[in-house]
C-alpha cells in the first residue's frame, strides 16, 4: 500500500459528525494521519445543514444530559477556539429556550425527566397551563397539563458548526477527500481500509461509520446489519399574522408538532408523521403542512388562522429502529470498524460530546464522559435504551 494513502483513521463521511471526530483527533496528536471522506461537498443533502440546529438539556438518559451539557461547554469558546488563521467563527448561538409541553397522558414522564435533569444541575423548570399562558399568550394551553422549560437550550447555524470543525481539522492537518466510499476493506475481523469509487483503496486499522443517513449501506460493506433507516423529514417556514414582541422558545406539543420563532412573525414547524418515506428522497410538499400539521398548529395558537407558506425543505433523519439513541462505539465483531450512528433527529446537538469520545477511543484512552450505555453490544444482546415513550422529537 501506497504511505500517501496510509491513515490512522477514516471517516466514512465528512458531516459535523466525521469532521468533529477528525478535529479532536488532531486536536489530541498533531502527528496523526486523519482522512474524512466525503461523496457531497456541497453539503446539498447533509443531514447537518437540514437540520433544525438546535442543543437542549431536555433528555431523559442521563448520558444524553451530559452530552449536551459539554456541547454548551464547548459552545461558550466555540468562536475562538474554532477560529482558522485568526478569524473567528460565528455560529449564530441563540439561548432563546425549549419549552416541551405534556398532555395528561405525558404529564407523569415529564415530570421525571425534568427531576432527572434538575439532578444534574440543569436549570429546567416545571410551567403550569396558567404560566404558560401567561409567558407565552399566544398559544391556547387547554389542552396542556403543563410544559418543561430551560432558558439555556437553543438553535444555532448548523452549516456554520460543520464549516468551523471541517477547517479547523484541516489546518490541524486532516486531508479532506472528496471521494465516495464503496466498500469498507477487512481482514481477520479487523478493518484494513476503504475502497473509493474511484478504485483507489485507503488503508487505516480504525474507519468511522460518520454516513449519516447512508449508514446501513456502508455497514452492510462489511455485513453488519445496522437498524438504521434513511427517513425524510418536512420542515415548513410560515409567515404568519401573529404579533408578538416576544422571542418565543421552540416548542413541543404534545404529539410531537414542534414550533421555532425565527423572528418577528415568522415560524418553522415539522412533525414526525407515520407515513414518512424511507429512502434517499428529497422532494418537500407544501400538502403535508395543509393536510396534516396547520390544523393542529390552529388549536395551540389560533392566531394562525392565516399564514403563508414562505418556503420549506426536506431532509433525512438517521433513525435507528432499535431504540432511537445513538450507535455509538466499536462494533464488537469487527476491531476498528467505529460508529457514530442511529442518532435519529438529535445527532447534531451531541457532535462535540461523541467527536471527543471516538477520538478517545480510538486514541486508547479513557473517556473524558463515559457513553458506553451507548455501545452496539446492546443491539447484539437486545437491550434497548429509550430516552421516553412520550418524548417524541
């Protein structure tokens, strides 16, 4: 093998999540050989770039907890720690809080979940009907028994985020390939490298399952059935005739149905909805807000009776089938192969936490937070890990 194409570590996709395992790779040891593979330079279908951004202290595990409690660690010196020949990162980080409402079939989970948060010394604060109301006028709370809320989660530019981790691991010294990876190479249970379309082969002891979406496809190179499936999710920007001075935080209703004021009178709304595609597809259909999410929108805030449609996009969620929380660690039958998989709809908020425990394992050392709750043995031993049965985002 060529020592030009000789790496210590591979990622197998060069969204925020390969590009911040990259930099704290580098971050550790400077010397260190770094390939990310990426098929979309343009980032036209990166899940990262689709996403809605947002960080939230608002979990029930509490390992998801303390991932995004070093996310916003690491957010407070983001800008100049991220900073490339002396030009800071700006990544828009706007705290203006996630409010997650319950019915009464929700209520009692709810109420765990923000003692389990109060534990770790996350400032959430249990709101009544009556408080919401009266913080928030324009939604409509009779159907609600109350809602969690923490001042300190918050949306971000999530390209923004991906840029500052790509750059900064590049001047560190991580080559960036514009390649796709079609085969992950193997040999005695052990990773040996990839193969790129192009036919040229990569060799490495240490590859990371960074894909995303396509994260089956490139496990099953190398046999290994991941219970993650590509789903397209809707998101809708609305212009709306509400009149607020408020800056309202993203809210959950109950079903699932989230809100995020961009400014002044203009919304984005998504839900997860049953009939989601599966498959690689990026088509956006105004129809679904119309038929499925406006009619639900109306009841909490009536103040929507009217809006615009200003635009909208499609984008797909890595759900894993299994439990909905990340795949995260070595996959226990093939030395090397990493993944950083499954995180279904919440990934992008925990790259800092995983981008450092990856690097960290494949680095041999402890664990600066221990995520092995996380590790694919679960999906071999069939014990699951679920955050909540009501918590639907």
């Amino acid at each position: 093998m060529n020592q030009a194409n000789s790496y210590d570590a591979i990622m197998v996709g060069g969204g925020v999540m390969g590009c911040a395992t990259a930099y704290y790779l580098m971050k550790q040891d400077p010397q260190l050989r770094v390939a990310i593979v990426e098929k979309d330079p343009t980032y036209e279908f990166c899940s990262t770039v689709l996403s809605d951004a947002n960080i939230r202290l608002q979990f029930n595990v509490k390992e998801n907890i303390q991932i995004s409690q070093y996310g916003l660690e690491v957010l407070e010196t983001f800008a100049e720690d991220m900073a490339v020949d002396g030009v800071k990162v700006d990544v828009a980080f706007r705290q203006q809080g996630n409010l997650f409402t319950a019915d009464e079939a929700g209520k009692e989970a709810a109420l765990q979940g923000v003692a389990t948060q109060q534990s770790l010394g996350c400032p959430v604060e249990w709101l009544t009907p009556v408080q919401i109301k009266e913080r928030f006028p324009l939604f409509e709370v009779d159907q609600l028994a109350g809602g969690a809320f923490c001042p300190l989660d918050g949306t971000m530019d999530a390209y923004a985020v991906l840029m500052a981790y790509k750059n900064k691991a590049i001047e560190l010294g991580a080559e960036y390939i514009d390649g796709e990876v079609v085969e992950i190479l193997t040999a005695d249970e052990q990773v040996n490298g990839v193969r790129l379309a192009s036919g040229d082969n990569l060799s490495s002891n240490y590859v990371v399952n960074s894909a995303g979406a396509w994260a089956q496809k490139i496990a099953t190179t190398v046999g290994v059935e991941l219970p993650v499936d590509p789903v397209k999710r809707q998101v809708f920007v609305l212009e709306t005739n509400a009149k607020t001075n408020l800056l309202y935080p993203l809210t959950v209703f109950p079903s699932g149905l989230y809100l995020i004021q961009e400014h002044d009178n203009i919304f984005m709304t998504g839900k997860i909805l049953p009939d989601d595609p599966i498959g690689f597809e990026f088509s956006w259909n105004r129809k679904v807000f119309v038929d499925h999410l406006w009619p639900e929108l109306f009841e909490y805030i009536p103040d929507f009776d009217q809006l615009k449609i200003a635009r909208g996009w499609a984008g797909l969620y890595a759900v894993n089938t299994f439990d909905g929380n990340a795949i995260l660690g070595e996959w226990p039958q093939l030395k090397g192969f990493m993944l950083a998989n499954g995180f279904s709809g919440h990934g992008f908020q925990q790259c800092h936490a995983v981008g450092r425990y990856l690097a960290e394992l494949i680095l041999g050392q402890t664990p600066s937070l221990d995520l092995s709750i996380f590790s694919p043995q679960r999906i071999l031993e069939n014990k699951p890990v679920f955050e909540s049965e009501h918590k639907l985002v």
